[in-house]
C-alpha cells in the first residue's frame, strides 16, 4: 500500500508542538495547510513509523478530549505521557485554554516549512 504524500507534513507538524502543549487534530490539519482533513491526521498518527517517536499523545480531539475511551489501556498511556510532560488530563480531558499549543510566527516560518 502506498502511503499519502501528506503524511509527512503532518508528522513534521506534530513534531513541532512543544513538551508540555497540545493541538487539536483539526488545527494540526490547517497549520499542515491540509484544512478540513482532521481525520488524515488521526489516520497518518496510527500509521507513523515508531522509530520516529512521534509525540502522537499531544494531539486530541477540539474539545480537549483524549483521542481514546476513558480507561482504555490507551488513555491511560496518552494521559500518563502528558502528565510526564506537566499536562494536566482531568476526566479524560486536557483544558484547551490552558495547554494548546499556539505557535508563534517564528515557528510557522521556520517549523513548519511545508
């Protein structure tokens, strides 16, 4: 199976977002210049080569949520890797205001050359 030309903008954006911040998988999409393809973003996550240490745990759903069931072996993976990071994960949720990334003009010129 061929892989999509676009994952590797979107893998080189996730890599981008600072320890201790995290994107929604929509705004990893827009700042990729892939608006509307959330979903690819989601997808292109479960495919990414593991020697690439993706930081995959510091994208989420746009209401903060975890990308997994609360308790799932795999929200507990997630949220304990953002607590290692100084994220605070309550409920199964990150709060937006407090943690999202918001990259600085600096980083969408010199990070994100897509």
């Amino acid at each position: 199976m061929a892989r999509n030309p676009h994952y590797t903008q979107i893998w080189q954006t996730v890599c981008a977002i600072p320890a201790g911040k995290v994107a929604s998988y929509g705004q990893i999409a827009d700042l990729a210049g892939l608006p509307g393809r959330a979903r690819l973003v989601g997808k292109s996550l479960g495919v990414a080569p593991k020697e690439m240490n993706l930081p995959w745990f510091r994208v989420l759903r746009s209401s903060g949520q975890l990308a997994f069931a609360a308790g799932s072996e795999q929200a507990l993976n997630q949220a304990g890797l953002l607590q290692e990071e100084n994220v605070v994960v309550l409920r199964n949720r990150v709060k937006l205001a407090e943690f999202q990334w918001k990259p600085t003009l600096d980083e969408m010129l010199w990070k994100l050359n897509h």
